[in-house]
C-alpha cells in the first residue's frame, strides 16, 4: 500500500515538473519555460485581488 502510494505521489510529481519545464519559443532560438510565465501571473493577479478586496473595491454586497 505504501509503495503504491509512493508510485503515484512519484507520477504526480513528474506530472507536474514536466508541466512546469514545458518550454516554449519566446524569440528567435530562445526557449521560456512555461512555468518561469504563469507562476508569477497567478501571484500578481492573486495580490492584485487581495488588495482590491481589502481596500473595499470587490465589494460581494450591493
């Protein structure tokens, strides 16, 4: 059970490095992984969200 455990948690992982180490042509000859692009997306939208929300701008009632 616990080897079977292991092998998915394994799988999962490689999953996921190779979904993050996807590269893609940026320019001409320079490759940019696909990870290195949308992690920092999602942090800045993540914190742009937070603070409109604390500042009152998303407000959920009207």
């Amino acid at each position: 059970m616990i080897e079977i455990l292991y092998k998915f948690a394994n799988l999962s992982a490689s999953f996921i490095n190779k979904i993050f180490e996807f590269e893609i042509e940026f320019s001409n000859g320079q490759f940019v992984q696909i990870g290195k692009v949308v992690c920092p997306f999602v942090v800045f939208v993540v914190c742009l969200y937070l603070t409109l929300d604390a500042l009152g701008i998303l407000d959920k009632e009207e």
